[in-house]
C-alpha cells in the first residue's frame, strides 16, 4: 500500500538498546523526563526536549504500521522515557499494537525507576498481559553516593523497588551497570554495592559499558568526589569488574559486557560462568599490568 508520508515520523536523534536492533522503533514520547545525568548527551539537544507524542499520532503510526509492515515481531517504544506516560495512554498504545500488528510478540522499553513509582504490580502486570513484556533500565550504580554524583535522580532503594515491582509483574528486566562511575575514590564501593543490587532484585539481564561523561561537564567538581574525581585506567576497570562479578550471587542472569566503550567483552550466564569469567577477566587484569589499555572516553550510548 503507498502512503504519501511513512509509517512512523521521527524527531531524530532516535537512540534504542543494541539488544533492539531488529524491532521496529515506535517512538511515544520525546527525550527524556529526567535528562539531568552528567554522564548522557542522548537528549541534549534542543529538539529533544521531553514530551509525549500525541496519542492520535501514535494511534495512527501503528495502523499504518501495521497496513504497511507486515510480520513485525518486536517492537521498542522510544525515546527514553516511554514508561513515563499514564497506565491508560500504555494501555492505549499496546492495544492498538495487538490490534493493528498481531505478529508483534515483543514490546519493550527504556524505563526510569522513578516511572514505576505511581504504577501498582497489578498495572504492570495488565501492561504485561498486553505485550509489554521486557524494560530496559539504567540502574548505573548500587552506590547511592555514586547516583548522587552522578545525578541519577536515584538510590538503592528506589532502584530496588522499581525493578522488583516490574518482576512481580512479569516483566523481564534488562539492568545496566557504569563501570568506573565511581572514579577512583569509590571504585570498591561502587562495584560492591551495585552487586548487592543486582543480587536483591536477580534480573534477567545484566549488562555493563563504560563511564564517559556528557560533553562539557567538568568532571573535577562532581559532586560527592570534593573537586578529586579521578577517571579509572584500563587496568582499574578491569579490576573494578573483577570485584563486582566476584560478589554477585545471580541464579540465571544473562550477562553482556559487549558495549563499544568495553575493552574486554564477557558474555555469559551468571552464576553457572562465573568462574569462567573471573577467569578471563584474570587474564586481562595480567595484561594490563604490562600494557597500556585504551579508554573510550567519549560519545553517547
């Protein structure tokens, strides 16, 4: 069928988890609610100020998608902060996806902890039943003195909260960790309570890249480092991951540390390999000693 404008209109740039790069981008909302990190640049333009796209607009997006786009299995709604919109307007969206797009198996999205916090297990769960079956979420750190650093907006609590709520639901949970987001300073404390996150909530999946900071921020006078923040080393991050795959206690956690900013790529399911990987993180620790490890220092996620 021919259209005279496409299927879905985008305010680029449109940004999705790699774990997404085969799913049709269904995006909902604009920017990001929060976008106060000092480490992100996803939404910094001035274009990418946050708001709701207009349900009449999505509504239609989704017919035509459908019309036009036969056999969609996966669908990702953008931009970062879907989970951010009501109970009723979500509800609203995956019906006419169900509706309009039977062959979709799969709707997921990015999601702030603080987007839980008004949502009830029994919402989430009808969102669940609806298709929304898997949420991305930038945890960052377990360190509540990391997240405020950092300007998460977050803690360990609230974090916790919102990823055990979603599992109670039914949802699958896809759990982002920052390695060196502690610096130096509070590398130990970092990787040791973000395990003790990870442990209390077991997430289905648990992934990790690499610390680089929003263009333009003066890394020195972060708050919670006293003007001293002191970026780790090729060799600290390797130390620093060591620590925290050591303490994790997971049950079946799909782990991925393959992101561009990761020297060493680890992939596998902890715990039943995680000696497997302490191993080869071993290695790599050995060969940093006596090598001089690039750091991507730069870009956006």
């Amino acid at each position: 069928m021919w259209y005279s404008q496409p299927p879905v209109s985008y305010i680029e740039p449109v940004f999705r988890p790699p774990s997404e790069a085969d799913s049709l981008i269904l995006q909902v909302t604009n920017g990001c609610s929060w976008n106060k990190c000092t480490f992100c640049d996803m939404y910094t333009d001035e274009h990418k100020r946050f708001r709701p796209k207009a349900e009449a607009e999505v509504l239609a997006e989704i017919q035509r998608c459908g019309e036009s786009l036969p056999g969609v299995r996966r669908v990702f709604l953008a931009d970062g902060d879907a989970m951010a919109l009501s109970v009723r307007r979500l509800k609203t969206i995956l019906t006419a996806i169900r509706t309009h797009m039977p062959s979709v198996r799969r709707v997921s999205a990015y999601c702030l902890p603080a987007n839980l916090k008004r949502k009830s297990v029994e919402e989430l769960a009808e969102l669940r039943e609806l298709g929304l079956t898997l949420i991305y979420m930038g945890a960052e750190s377990g360190s509540d003195q990391v997240l405020r650093a950092l300007d998460k907006g977050e803690t360990f609590d609230s974090t916790a909260e919102a990823l055990i709520k979603a599992g109670e639901a039914g949802i699958k949970r896809s759990v982002m960790l920052i390695n060196g987001a502690g610096g130096q300073r509070f590398s130990e404390e970092h990787a040791l309570a973000s395990a003790r996150l990870v442990n209390r909530v077991q997430p289905e999946y648990l992934a990790t890249l690499v610390l680089f900071f929003r263009r333009g921020t003066d890394q020195t006078v972060l708050e919670g480092y006293d003007g001293d923040f002191q970026p780790l080393d090729g060799l600290g991050l390797f130390q620093e991951m060591r620590s925290l795959i050591a303490a994790t206690e997971l049950n079946q956690t799909i782990f991925r540390s393959d992101h561009v900013s990761n020297s060493l790529v680890l992939k596998g399911t902890l715990g039943k390999d995680k000696q497997r990987m302490l191993a080869e993180i071993d290695q790599a620790i050995e060969y940093a000693r006596d090598h001089e490890i690039p750091v991507y220092r730069q870009g956006s996620f």
